[in-house]
C-alpha cells in the first residue's frame, strides 16, 4: 500500500526560484528519503533523513522532516533547468519495504 | 553509472516466452530489491534479498521469478506474461536495510 503522498502532483516555476514539495505518510517511520528521477530512468538518491532528525542540508537541498504531523517537505533553492524531473519521498514503516509516494512533477523553465 | 547495471535495457516479448532481467551491483551491498515502476502508479515492491536469502515476497504473481546466486547479482526470470506487466524494471541496492538506495537505470518490458 502507498505510504506517502506527494503535493503538488506537478510543479511548474522558472530557473532561479525556490521549489517546494511535500510529502505526508501515514505510520511511524524509521526513516525518510527523497529521490529524483529523470524521464524513464532511475532513481538517484538525494537525501536520507531519520525519524530523530528534524532538518538536514544537502547542497541546494533542504529536507525537514515532522514526525508529528507525519509530513516532510523537501525545499530546491535556486532551481535550474536541469532540476526538471519527478521527485519521490519514500519511507520505510517496515526495513527493507521502502514505499515510494506518486511524486511530484517539477518543471523548470529557463 | 551508478554501480549497479541491469541489463537489457529494452525487452519486448510475446505472453508465452521466457526472458531474464539481469541486475549486477558493484558497490559491496548487502540488500538487493526488485521495483516495477508502471504508468501513472507508484513504483511497487516485488522481492527483497538480504545476503542472497529472500526475505520479502510482495504477493508478486508466481510467473515472476527472483534469483540471487551471490549478494552481485540479481536476476527476474520472467514466464507467460500479461500485456499489463508491461512496465519499467528497477533494481537496487543499499548497504543495508534503512540506508539509501542505489538504483540501476532500469529495464523497459513490453509484452506484446
């Protein structure tokens, strides 16, 4: 079953702004990760946060996690062309059962 | 590349061959998994190896079959498919259960 759930589905801004996607889930967690994926390639990790960890950095990235409200949201400063691509949060209720949301879509305009 | 390679890239078979995925991990993981990735869904759990032993079977369909001969190299044979196994194929990896995933660029099935 699906554990989390991006928002927005699709995201569409122009090079040099900020992106923000969020992710809700619903059981406790050990941890939280987020991934790009570039049109109907692979999954590249980006950032792996845990469920004691509150916010953490990672280039242009910035990942905060709420476990209270069981939501995460992963913040792209500066967005360039080539950020364009889905982005997935993916949680693990269970090591070794890494659940992936729908993901949301980001398009950077140059 | 990203350490691991999963090969062919493209496969297009009829519902009554029998095909193989292949999966090859470079980076000295413990854990290997197979994704299907299809339109318009979230990618899906199918099986779980940790040190060549299975340890997850998602209620994948029996004519989906994994194969972990040593902790490099995953296989997926494949048997009888439906048109609606037609999806992408990722394999990964992680050191462990609760670290980061590494994943391969992936394998595009179509059954005809």
């Amino acid at each position: 079953s699906q554990q989390g759930e991006e928002d927005p589905q699709a995201l569409s801004i122009q090079e040099g702004e900020n992106a923000t996607m969020n992710c809700s889930y619903k059981t406790s967690i050990n941890n939280l990760q987020w991934y790009r994926q570039n049109s109907g390639r692979g999954l590249v990790h980006l950032i792996l946060i845990r469920s004691n960890e509150r916010e953490k950095h990672s280039g242009r990235l910035r990942v905060t996690l709420d476990t209270s409200k069981k939501s995460s949201s992963l913040l792209i400063t500066a967005s360039r062309a080539a950020d364009t691509a889905s982005y997935f949060c993916a949680t693990d209720p269970s090591y070794g059962k890494l659940t992936f949301g729908q993901g949301t879509i980001l398009t950077v305009h140059p | 590349e990203t350490g691991v390679t999963q090969t062919p890239r493209h496969l297009v078979m009829g519902m009554t061959n029998k095909k193989s995925l292949k999966c090859e991990q470079h980076l000295g993981h413990n854990a290997m998994y197979w994704y299907k990735q299809s339109a318009k869904k979230p990618l899906e759990l199918m099986f779980v190896y940790s040190l060549e032993e299975r340890v997850e079977n998602n209620s994948v369909p029996s004519r989906f079959s994994p194969e972990c001969p040593n902790s490099s190299h995953l296989f997926l044979h494949l048997h009888t498919l439906q048109p609606e196994d037609s999806a992408l194929y990722l394999c990964a990896s992680s050191q462990g259960f609760g670290d980061g995933y590494t994943f391969g660029s992936g394998t595009r099935l179509t059954v005809v």
